[in-house]
C-alpha cells in the first residue's frame, strides 16, 4: 500500500465501492453481523468486530449449512 499516486487510489477506491455494492446483493452477508457492523457502524468498527464472540468452526458451518 505504499502506492499514493492519485489515480491508483481513485481507481482502488471505486473497486471496492463496486465489490462492497456486489456482495452487499448477497443476503447471507448483508445480514451478518459483521457486515452490518461494518456497512452501518459508526465509530470503532475494530472494537465492535472484537467484541463480537469468536464462532467456533462447526457454528461457522452450521451458518453456511443454514444458507445454502
């Protein structure tokens, strides 16, 4: 990230606004906590996230069981 050039971050930027625009389509991410956090948060988005409780490999795969 030690690019400062304008246009690369302009460029940057709007690719991220773009892949957040796309994933934000995908109702299993646009509803967890974390992106809710992320997309609607305000303040300290680091502390909200490491608040949260750590999932254990088998609650992550009974959420995505849960979705797809």
């Amino acid at each position: 990230m030690t690019n400062k050039d304008d246009a690369f971050v302009e460029e940057r930027r709007q690719l991220l606004d773009r892949f957040l625009k796309e994933i934000a389509k995908l109702d299993y991410i646009l509803e967890s906590e974390e992106f809710k956090i992320f997309s609607r948060g305000a303040g300290e988005v680091d502390k909200a996230l490491s608040n949260m409780p750590r999932q254990t490999p088998n609650k992550i795969l009974e959420k995505y069981r849960a979705v797809f």
